[in-house]
C-alpha cells in the first residue's frame, strides 16, 4: 500500500500538469518562431514516441548537446518520461570533456543540435552502440524533425517514477576528473518547488534565457511554465540584443551571470533602453563586484536578486531584492540567506559549527540535494561527510543569517560564470616539452570575477612563448579554461611536503580582497 504521504512526483509530471493548464498560451518563442503550450505538450509525446520506438528503456543515460531550443528542450523532458536520465553536455565544453562524460555514464543515445553543432555531434555518434538523434536533419543519426512528423499525434505518457535518476550532470574537483552528480526525480521537482517559493519570479514570467538551458539557466523554465509564462530563447549573449529582447518583448524576468552585466553595464545603448518591464534581475554562478552591482541598481534599478547553488545541490541560498540596499552596502557581498527547504550549517574540519561570524564550510541538508558522485563511491563519502553535503565553499554569517562566501576550499576556479578545473589546465601545459612545471590559480578581475592565471617553469635551456601556451590550451581544453594571464618564474614555492604551494602564490594576488575565491 503506498504511504498517502509520499507524493510520488516526477519531473514530467509537474512539465505536462503546466503545459495542459493554459494550451493555447505560448510557451517558448524565439526569433523567428514560438512554440504554444498545446504544442510544447505534443511535441514531447512524439518524441517520447520516437525514443520508445527505437529501444531508449527506464534507466538508460541520454545525453543532450543542443543551444538554446525549444525542441531541445522538449526531447530532454520527453526521455525522462520514458524514465531515462539526461546529462547535458555544455554547449561552450570540449570535445575530449564531452566523450569522457559519454563514456563515464555509459550513454546510449546522443540527442544532438546538428544545426551549431555538427562536427561535434558527428564525432561524438561514432561512439559504438551509440543511437543519436539529430533535432533537424543531418548527414548522421535520426532526424527528429522528420521523425515526429511521420509518426503522428502521441500523447506523452509518464512512465518514470519519482526514485528514478533524471539528471546526471557533471561537475569536476582538484584531481581533474569530473564527476557525475545524479539527482532523482523527486530531488528536481524540490529544486523546482524551492524557485517557486523563495525566489520573487512575476506573477505572470516572460523569462529571457541568455545563458545555456541546459545549465543553471534551465532551472527557470519548469517554474515559468507552472507559472502560466513564457520563456523567450536566445543564441547566445549579444548586449544589443539582449537590450532589444527586453523592451520589445517586455521581458520581466531573466538571469545573467555577472560578465554579462558588465557588458550590458558597459554598453553605451543602456542608457537609452527601456528595461520598465523588468521585474527581477538574477545573477550568480561566480562572484560579481559590489561596485558594479551598485552600479547596476542604480542605472537599471531594484531589480536584482541574487542565487548560489552548485550542481551537486540546487539551490542553496537567495540574496532577495529587498537586501540590494544602499543603504546597506555589506549586504551586497553577502550570497543570501538559505531557501526555505533547506537546513545550513557552516562546520569546521571536524564536522562542529563554528561560532557566529567565524568562517566554516557551508554544509547543506535538503531535498533538492544529489544522491551522489555516479560510479564515484569514495568521492561521494566524502562530500557527504558527518551526514551533510560539503560544498567546499567557505563562508561567514551574519546575526540575521545571510552567508557571505570568503574562500573556496579546493582549486576549482570560476570564470565568467564557468567552472574550470586547475589540474585540467596544468596537464596541458605540462604538455609542451618546454614546460617543467606549471600552476594555475584564479585571481580577482573586474571583468571575470576571477581570472584563470598560469605561473609556468621552463626546463633549463628552453622556451616557449605564453601565446603558444594559452592557444593549446584553448585547443584542448576550451577558451573558458585557457588562461587570461601567464607568467613565467625560475622556481614555484613549495610546502614541506614537496607540494605546489598555491596559497603562497595567490597571496600577492588576493591581498585586501573581501571575498577570496579561488
């Protein structure tokens, strides 16, 4: 007999109970077309058609490579309902990066935006046993396009269950291998229950999405859609466009990290544009100047609110738009208070609270929290330490409980709201046969919130240029994860122990700031 208590809710649910409440609203638009409520739900019963038709059972991993699209987005929702899991490989990642996740997941299908993807999604479908499928057509794979419209009407049917995994998305540590944080289905729709109640979206959204929906951006869309709104889908970030979205539109709602609203601080069309619809201005995924968050409510107004969450447990805590006061400025580096479903403890190394005001490790209990590190058994021990998750981030909090981060514990460096992996870009650099060693830490920038910096030793006698460095990491590992400054040195300090000594490097970069990431 099932516990009445037990809810039971997936994730599909909550997508086709919003997309059946108002059918003839529109649901997605984008330039040049829109997609409706009625459609939104048709679309993803044909493709769940499709995917049950070609083998895809509960439990198989389906990865999904696409840009901003509504049918992108419709196909990663019609695969849970078959109760399979999506991992979203980002659209800005690696090749390499996107064939180990492939392969550390064991993923089966490819469903791949061949439209601003096409090398890449062709590489990735030679991958054996792999059945990929294209969202238009390609000279790979099974057009989806043509797919959904042969097959005929299909009406979605939910046959995933709330325990089942539906997301395996990954994240990465010190050691450079990434890690597959899975989160059940049950595990989403808190993270969706918890938008709706702690963070101020419009009565009625028209959300921008700016950044990937595949990432933290696509949070929003489930919460916009219960809402009875309207998610407008962009490209990529262009300021000019992102002004004319807003006022043509009269968006109400969207998210950026904070090089985006340098950028749109910095664009001389701000000051003509009518951002009045505006309603709530998120941002968040790395650190952004108080001095330009002043700056920001002040030329486009009160507006702002800040999150903080990680992949492994989304979200964590919310800055409202009430505490971006002037009157107030400290608040303005706090990360916000904890959201309502979840319990928050700042623990020392031994798993004991820290006094009030004292800095300890911010630790998280709640529903929306991953269950653990995929095939990573250690690892996942280890971020749940003393029955908490450890996010690795360091913070202080004040008397009336906002959390203000001042460290990071590990090496992970976060750049223009990206994360990027030090050791990832020390073993390219050790690559090159002129390098003897090389270290790579992030350091304050106006720009990035934090700068990925490479201090390289060459071996006697030799020499490489930093041009040459910083293009072969860009090569294989990205342009977020090559280096915006590298300097070269005779000798790196070192511990005791023989080790690298990074706090001694980032000293001389982080003295006198408040907020010490990296």
């Amino acid at each position: 007999m099932q516990d009445a208590h037990d809810v039971g809710l997936t994730l599909g649910t909550l997508v086709l109970r919003a997309l059946a409440r108002h059918p003839d609203r529109t649901a997605f638009t984008w330039e040049g077309g829109e997609l409706s409520y009625r459609g939104a739900a048709d679309l993803i019963g044909r493709l769940q058609k499709v995917f049950l038709n070609h083998g895809l059972q509960r439990g198989d991993r389906v990865a999904v490579l696409s840009a901003n699209r509504a049918d992108g987005w419709c196909a990663g929702v019609a695969a849970q309902l078959c109760g399979a899991a999506t991992t979203a490989l980002h659209p800005k990642g690696a090749l390499s990066d996107h064939q180990f996740q492939l392969e550390d997941c064991d993923a089966a299908f490819l469903v791949a935006d061949a439209e601003a993807f096409g090398d890449v999604g062709a590489a990735l479908s030679a991958r054996p046993g792999m059945t990929t499928f294209t969202l238009t057509a390609a000279e790979y794979g099974v057009d989806l396009s043509r797919a959904v419209a042969r097959i005929g009407a299909a009406t979605a049917r939910d046959l995933a269950q709330a325990s089942d995994i539906a997301t395996l998305n990954y994240t990465g540590g010190t050691t450079g291998r990434s890690k597959g944080a899975f989160r059940r289905h049950q595990a989403l729709v808190a993270s969706a229950v918890a938008i709706l109640a702690d963070f101020e979206l419009p009565r009625r959204p028209y959300y921008l999405a700016v950044a990937p929906i595949s990432h933290v951006s696509g949070t929003k869309v489930l919460p916009t859609l219960i809402r009875g709104g309207c998610v407008h889908l962009m490209s990529g970030f262009d300021t000019g466009e992102v002004l004319t979205a807003i006022e043509r539109r009269r968006i109400n709602f969207t998210l950026m990290v904070p090089t985006m609203l340098y950028s749109l601080l910095d664009d001389a069309r701000l000051a003509k544009a009518d951002l009045s619809s505006l309603e709530l201005l998120l941002y968040g995924a790395s650190p952004m100047s108080p001095t330009r968050l002043a700056e920001g409510m002040d030329r486009i107004g009160p507006v702002f609110a800040q999150l903080f969450g990680q992949t492994e447990c989304y979200p964590i805590t919310y800055l409202p738009k009430e505490d971006h006061d002037p009157a107030h400025p400290q608040w303005l580096a706090s990360c916000g208070f904890p959201v309502s479903s979840n319990r928050i403890a700042l623990l020392d190394d031994e798993g004991h609270a820290v006094p009030l005001g004292e800095a300890g490790e911010i630790c998280v209990r709640g529903p929306s929290m991953m269950e653990g590190y995929w095939n990573q058994p250690e690892q996942t021990e280890e971020a749940m330490q003393f029955g908490w998750l450890h996010t690795g981030d360091v913070a202080r909090a004040d008397e009336q409980g906002r959390l203000y981060i001042v460290d990071r514990k590990k090496d992970m460096i976060v750049t223009g709201g990206f994360n990027v992996y030090t050791r990832a870009v020390e073993d390219v650099l050790g690559a090159h046969p002129a390098v003897a060693m090389a270290a790579v830490i992030g350091v304050p920038d106006p720009r990035w919130g934090e700068a990925v910096t490479a201090i390289v030793v060459c071996h006697p006698g030799e020499q490489v240029s930093a041009r040459t460095l910083i293009q072969q990491v860009k090569d294989l590992k990205g342009a977020a994860h090559a280096p915006k400054k590298l300097e070269f040195v005779d000798a790196l300090p070192l511990t005791s122990l023989g080790k690298i000594d990074k706090k001694a490097l980032r000293a001389r970069y982080w003295a006198g700031q408040s907020r010490q990431i990296g």
